[in-house]
C-alpha cells in the first residue's frame, strides 16, 4: 500500500499512476483497506485504469465494511449519486452516518443536507443544525456555518438550545471514540 502512494505522489520514484494501482491491488487483495480505499479512488478518477464506478464501489465498500471513514464517505456519495450502484438515499444516510460517526467533517456536512433536504430520511432542520454544527466544529466545508445559521432560522429558540446540546454531546461521545 505505501509503494502504492510513492508511485501516486512520484515520492521517490517516477510518478505513475498504472504502477500505482499495480501495488494499491496486491495490498488490496490482502485486506489492507488503505489500499482498497485508493484503489476505489483510482477507479472512481480513472488514474491508472479506465473509470469504473461499479469497481470504485466494489473497493471502497470492501474498505467501508473495514471500518475506513473515507471509503464510508465515498461509498455515501456513490449512493447519493446512482453512482455504480442504484441511487438509494437511506443507503447513503447510512455510509455517511458510519463515517461521521467517526469525525469525518465531510460526511457530517453531508448528513445536515440529508436531513435538510429530507433524502433518506424525513426532513428534519433539527437534526439538520446538529450535524451542520459538527461539521463546522471538526473544520468541514465552509458552507456548513452558513447552513447551520440558515437552519436555525427556521428554528424556535428551544429546539436551537437543544440542538445545540445534542452536538456537543455527539461530539463528545465522537472524539471519545477517538481516544481524544
């Protein structure tokens, strides 16, 4: 997997990207969810091998079930999109919530449009505040304090105040699980 990245970066050795997913696949093959995560990326990008979203799907569920927050996320948007696999929105809640859970900024700001917008879930601006709030706490897309400002908005003081709560709980219980 790290002879994957060198030849990734060019650290090293001559930049390229087939040699790349050469070593990213032998690792892979063997479990090691880093390289299933980057060879899901290569295929996802076409770097290295033709883009292919059903082969991006199949690595980066394999690094998902493993555990790997990124796979998760990218698994998440894969759902979201009808990308190699049906468009499923409960199925991308789920990828997402699974990385988020994990500190991932990206896929909690992913969850508040999920709950924003209410795909694969009823709407809920809530729930949606919570994960925009922890988004923004763990220094996710910048859009997530303007989404979270634009929530609350459509918030009563009461349920801000209690969203408000249930984040700072969710992020305590997320970087306890961290070891922070």
């Amino acid at each position: 997997a790290n002879l994957g990245v060198k030849y990734y970066t060019g650290d090293g050795v001559p930049q390229d990207y087939a040699e790349a997913v050469k070593w990213y696949r032998n690792a892979a093959m063997q479990g090691n969810a880093i390289a299933q995560y980057n060879l899901g990326v290569m295929y996802d990008t076409g770097n290295g091998v033709p883009e292919d979203d059903a082969e991006a799907v199949k690595w980066y569920r394999k690094a998902a079930e493993q555990g790997h927050a990124s796979a998760q996320f990218n698994l998440g948007l894969m759902y979201t999109y009808g990308r190699g696999v049906l468009q499923d929105y409960a199925e991308a809640l789920r990828w997402y919530r699974l990385a988020a859970d994990q500190g991932h900024a990206t896929a909690q700001f992913r969850l508040g449009l999920m709950y924003d917008n209410g795909r694969g879930v009823p709407q809920d601006f809530s729930e949606a505040y919570v994960w925009y709030s922890l988004s923004a706490a763990n220094n996710g897309p910048e859009e997530a304090t303007t989404f979270r400002d634009l929530n609350q908005e459509k918030l009563t003081p009461d349920q801000v105040a209690a969203a408000q709560n249930r984040a700072k709980e969710l992020f305590e219980e997320i970087e306890k699980k961290k070891g922070w």
